[in-house]
C-alpha cells in the first residue's frame, strides 16, 4: 500500500512541476532575451549618439578652422532657418540646464548668421569620407557682439544631434616676432665672459654665437638648436611653436604644430590683401610726373611707373642727424627713367599713410647708405607686389634714436660695431618691447623677396656685419615667387686685421618669411635679435586672433 501510495503520488507530482520549471525557464529565457535585446538596443542607440556627437564637434572644429581664415571679412548678414529648431531641441534638454541654454540662444542676433553650407572651403570638409555616412550635415556661425556662436549638425537613421562652440577674438600681448616656413638657423643660447683687460668694471660681453627672441615666435617646420641642453626659453623668451626641434629630445619646452608652411602662408597672404581691399584707392602717383594725392584715414595710394624700363623705385628716409627725433617725418620716393631721376617727397600725416607699389623697390642708396642711420618719423605701411625690397640702410624709428645710440656708442649718425655688452643688448630689446610711442613701419611684398644688403656699392667694402632694421617686414610668396628673407652679401664682407667682427641682424619689430635664410647667410651671423612691441596696439592696428572657448554637444 505504502509502495503504490507512493507510487501513484509521484507519477501525479511529475507533470505540474515540470510544468512549473519549464514555464519558469521559459519566463526567465524570455526576460533575458528581452534584457539581452533591450541591452543590445541601448547599446546600439549609445553608439548612434556618439558617432553623432563625434561628428558634430568635427564639423564645429573645422567650421572654426574656416571662420579662422575669414572671419574678417565675412558679413554675417542672413538668418538660418534651422535655428527655432536647433533652439526647440535643446530647451528641451536638461531640464534647468535647457532653460538656461535657450536663454542664451535666444540673445542671438537672428540676422547675423553665416551659413557655412555653400562655402568651398568648409564644402572640400562636408566631402571628406569621414562624413560620408551621415544625412543632413552641416554648420551655421551667428556672430553678436563680437562673439561667435559655432552650431553643427548631422544626421544618421533618422536621428539627428547638434554641437555648438563659443568663440570670441582677443587682442594679442604682443605681435609675433617671427612667423618662419622654414629656416636653417641654428640658434643658439647666448653665452658670456668677462674681460679679464677690462678690470673691476668690467662688464659681460657676448661671446660667440647667441640669440635672443624677444616676442613670440612660429616656426611652420623645423627648428635647429645648438645642443640638446640648451634652454629654449632663453632664446624664445615669449615661446616657440614649431612642427619639431632639433636634435631630438624629450625635455625641449615649445608648442608643437603639424601645419603646412604653404597653407599658413597663404592664409597670411589673403589676410593681408583683404586688408588691402578694404581701404579706399585714391589716384594713382605715376612717374615721370608724380603728384601726392590727397589721403586720409584708410586711404591706400597705388605707385605705378609710366614706362616699360623695369627700372626699381628707391625710398630715402632722412638720415638721424638730418630730422631730429620729434619732427615731421617725410621719404622721398625716386624713379629713374632714362638719365632723369624723378623725385616726390611724401610727408607724414596724422594717419597712416598706406601705399601699394607695383615693381622692386630699394631703401636707402647702396653706393652710400650701407652705415647710415636712416631715420623713420612717422607711420607708414609700404606693401610692394611682384617685386623684391632691398634694405641698404639702417632704419630706426625716430622715437627710439636715442635709445638705440646709448647702446651702440657711436655718437649717433653711424652703425657699423656689434653691441657686444649683453646688458646693454637686453635692455635695449626690453626698451622697445615695452614702447608706446607712434613712429612706425611695415615693408611687405607680395611675391618678391626682401634682400638685406651689407656692402657698399656692387663691388664694395664693408667693415662691419651690422644691420638694424625697425619696422615689420613679411615676404608673401606668390605664384611660387618670392616669400624669402636673404643676405645674398654677408659673406663678401671684409674683416680687418685684427679677426672677425661679430655679425648681427637686429630687428625691432618682426619678420615673416617663408623662408628665412640660407645656411651659409646664416652661419656669418652671429647673434640674432628681435623684440616686437607687447602692446596690443602695434602699428595703429589691434592684433586679434581667434580663440574656440568651449564645445557641447548633444
């Protein structure tokens, strides 16, 4: 009995709870394929919305790069239509956060959007294969005030996200002192001793090779260095960006950049002809018979010959014991046609005077003006266009003389001695890096190169290796011409009996070339000076670039 009883209730049991434990399983089977598929769906979703969130804050960073390059320029002068949309979606995001956001959009100019969808720049970017995949993409900049809102967008299977980036341009400390393509420069760590000859007041004197950058500087490739011990921020006192420095090692403290010296320079060379654009032509001075026309603020005066001799233009600024530093400045401004030299004087003004030349153009006469002081009162901004600039002069700024003669001790009217005390040649580097005064000169060329000269006369002699040049000096290349700053003569230089006179280039101001230099120009000079002005106000002109603040994407 007892053996059926059991029997018969395990046969009863056997089929319910097998029920029971496959529906279990089964629910739990289902639940976790449900889990598993939900986690597949969120996880797919995820990767959606950061693919989407990745491109949109690309296309914010390459909308910024072309707002770089234009900026200037652009007029900001239509309405988006994309943008109540842009400002629905993210009001509706983040509770407080999309109540503060939309507060801000909506303090934006509706009619002062760019739209960047068109632009042939920012188009060669939507193109890229890696944007391929996306539907719907592109980027709208507002500008209000001043500062620029930068939104982007992009769409993928139906879903689409937005980025914005905050940028705004701020004046720069100082301007650049040098922005190189590439140079063979070596630079060295300026060294000293002190001369046991000159007893208790003796001084340290420069010794050897040595160079010091008094303002920030950009070298598009490499920079070479002396040894891998030296102290950058001794020579680049303001920083050093530049693709890599040489000998390699890992200590070297500078900004890497991976730009390409062609690009850079050809985006400084349509900044500086949109600036050229954007002033008034007045009539044009021709030779022989040249008459100043009347000019003002924003004015720019065009200088053509009036024959086919290619002969050059030749500017002579005062020599320093010929003005005196408070006076009005002047240049006379020649061209030679036939055995006539036609002459026009242009004077000073309460502005600065502007002028586009079109042909070479000499400063200073190298047959006479190779030691003088050539003295330069006044604002001028000389670009030359298809030609070279030959500097045969020292040019100072009259409102700097006489800083310039305490440190040289030349009495005034001449250089042709290095500056061999380093006290002296650091305070007179500071001096100018913190000066306010007016007086002001910026020599440019547009597909020419800018030549330094040392001799006198074709076959000439010079005893020093010394040049002094105030005034910002940029060589554009154009056309695959020019874009060089070059000392084709340094090397015929004539030393005297008694060994070598140390070379030195000093600049008050700044350089831009593409190409600065060759090795064996560059090994005769011996130190190598600059310092630019750390007001933001640099020849009359606020120096701005643009800065991204800040990125969100949704």
């Amino acid at each position: 009995m007892s053996i059926d009883l059991i029997r018969t209730r395990s046969r009863g049991s056997i089929l319910p709870i097998a029920l029971i434990l496959m529906a279990f399983a089964t629910t739990v089977l289902v639940a976790a394929g449900i889990m598993m598929q939900r986690t597949s769906n969120r996880l797919n979703s995820y990767s959606l919305l950061s693919d989407l969130r990745v491109t949109t804050s690309n296309l914010v960073e390459g909308a910024t790069m072309v707002l770089a390059s234009q900026w200037r320029t652009e007029e900001f002068d239509n309405q988006w239509n994309g943008y109540e949309e842009f400002v629905d979606f993210v009001s509706s995001r983040g509770g407080y956060e999309g109540d503060l956001w939309s507060e801000a959009l909506n303090t934006l100019d509706p009619n002062g959007w760019w739209i960047l969808n068109g632009n042939s720049e920012f188009d060669e970017i939507l193109n890229d294969d890696a944007f391929a995949e996306y539907e719907g993409k592109g980027a709208a900049i507002n500008s209000t005030g001043g500062k620029y809102s930068i939104v982007s967008w992009a769409e993928k299977n139906g879903v689409k996200r937005y980025s914005y980036g905050f940028a705004i341009t701020e004046s720069l400390s100082g301007k650049a002192a040098l922005i190189f393509g590439e140079t063979d420069r070596v630079f060295y760590e300026v060294t000293t001793y002190i001369p046991k000859q000159g007893g208790p007041n003796a001084t340290e004197t420069i010794q050897g090779f040595g160079d010091l950058i008094n303002g920030a500087a950009t070298v598009v490739g490499t920079v070479t260095v002396s040894a891998t011990d030296i102290n950058l921020e001794q020579v680049f006192q303001f920083g050093l960006e530049a693709n890599n420095v040489l000998p390699e090692y890992d200590s070297y403290n500078y900004t890497k950049t991976a730009s390409d010296a062609d690009l850079v320079f050809m985006s400084l060379l349509e900044e500086h002809e949109a600036w050229l654009d954007s002033l008034t032509r007045t009539a044009t001075i021709t030779f022989p018979n040249p008459v100043l026309p009347v000019t003002e603020s924003n004015y720019l005066v065009p200088v053509v010959p009036n024959d086919s001799s290619g002969n050059d233009f030749t500017i002579s600024f005062p020599t320093v014991n010929e003005i005196s530093p408070n006076a009005s400045g002047y240049f006379d401004l020649s061209y030679k046609i036939e055995n006539t030299t036609h002459t026009i004087r242009i004077p000073e003004a309460d502005h600065q005077v502007n002028i586009i030349l079109y042909g070479n153009l000499k400063i200073g006469e190298k047959t006479s003006s190779a030691l003088k002081l050539s003295s330069v009162n006044g604002k001028y901004s000389i670009t030359v266009v298809e030609g070279n600039i030959e500097l045969n002069t020292h040019l100072v700024y009259g409102d700097f003389h006489e800083e310039l003669d305490e440190a040289t001790e030349q009495n005034g009217v001449v250089m042709n001695k290095p500056i061999m005390t380093w006290s002296k040649v650091k305070e007179i580097l500071d001096d100018f890096a913190s000066r306010t005064n007016d007086d002001y000169l910026s020599l440019k060329t547009i597909g020419g190169d800018i030549i330094v000269t040392y001799l006198i006369g074709n076959d000439g002699k010079a005893t020093h290796g010394v040049r002094a040049l105030s005034g910002d000096f940029a060589a554009f290349p154009s056309s695959g011409s020019g874009g060089g700053f070059l000392f084709p003569d340094l090397g015929d230089v004539i030393v005297n009996n008694n060994g070598h006179k140390a070379g030195q280039l000093f600049t008050f101001g700044s350089i831009t070339a593409r190409d600065f230099g060759t090795a064996d120009q560059l090994d005769d000079i011996d130190n190598f000076f600059v310092s630019s002005p750390q007001s933001t106000l640099v020849g009359g002109t606020d120096i701005k670039r643009l800065v991204l603040l800040g990125l969100r994407a949704w």
